[in-house]
C-alpha cells in the first residue's frame, strides 16, 4: 500500500492494519479516457471512490471545476445518502479506481475483527455535522 493513502483524511483515526484490511477487501475498477464515472443529478450509486491510478475531472453544467489525482477521495458521502449527484465526474485518462460500496462497509461492520464499528460511527456521525 503506498504511503499516502495513510495520510487520507478519511482514514486519519484507523491504524495501518485496518486500513489494508478495507482497501484490500474493495473492489478495483479501471475507467477508459472520458469515461463517465458519476453523472450529475442522477441517483447516488451508494458508492465512494479512492483514486489509485491517473486523474478524473470534476465538472458541473459540464464546466471543469477542478481535477483530482492520485489517493484524491471522491463521492464518499454517497454512502451516507441518496441525493443527487451534485456534479459528473469522468476519467482524463485510463485510470484505476478503488470502490467501497454500502454493502462492503456493512459487511466491515458486521465482521468487526478490528473494532472499528465505534471509529466508523463516530466518522459518519461528524461527516453528518459538517
């Protein structure tokens, strides 16, 4: 696992260990250049993305906002509700994404080896206030 992904906010209360075990319990996808990844005003697909490999952009009313790169976190509130996408997001390049979906983050819950229901509520519940 490359060090950055340590560093992530999202991560920033779990140990190494379980952050291996999430990533390496996710699913890996690859997009083609220009593929859409999430379309703007569409339903939320329930799933967050970790960007392992090349850069996607960010448009709104097909307007580029701003790009993200490597390790960059994307739409990982779509596991918390089910609201319109706000923006498209596609790929720049061929790339690798890393998935967590709603039933992977359940299934975490539900095999908690690691103890981190409690860190994984108390994440959810700050996101929420924010």
């Amino acid at each position: 696992m490359p060090e950055s992904i340590y560093g992530l906010k999202i991560f920033h209360w779990f140990n190494r260990e379980i952050v291996d075990s999430i990533i390496n319990n996710c699913e890996q996808r690859e997009y083609s250049n220009w593929e859409l990844i999430i379309v703007e005003w569409e339903n939320s697909n329930w799933e967050w993305y970790i960007l392992k490999r090349w850069k996607v952009a960010i448009s709104i009313w097909w307007k580029k906002i701003a790009e993200l790169n490597p390790w960059d976190i994307f739409w990982e509130i779509a596991l918390l509700n089910e609201e319109e996408r706000t923006a498209t997001v596609s790929a720049i390049t061929d790339l690798e994404v890393i998935v967590l979906n709603l039933s992977d983050l359940i299934n975490i819950i539900n095999n908690d080896e690691n103890n981190i229901n409690k860190i994984i509520i108390e994440r959810i519940e700050e996101n929420l206030k924010l």
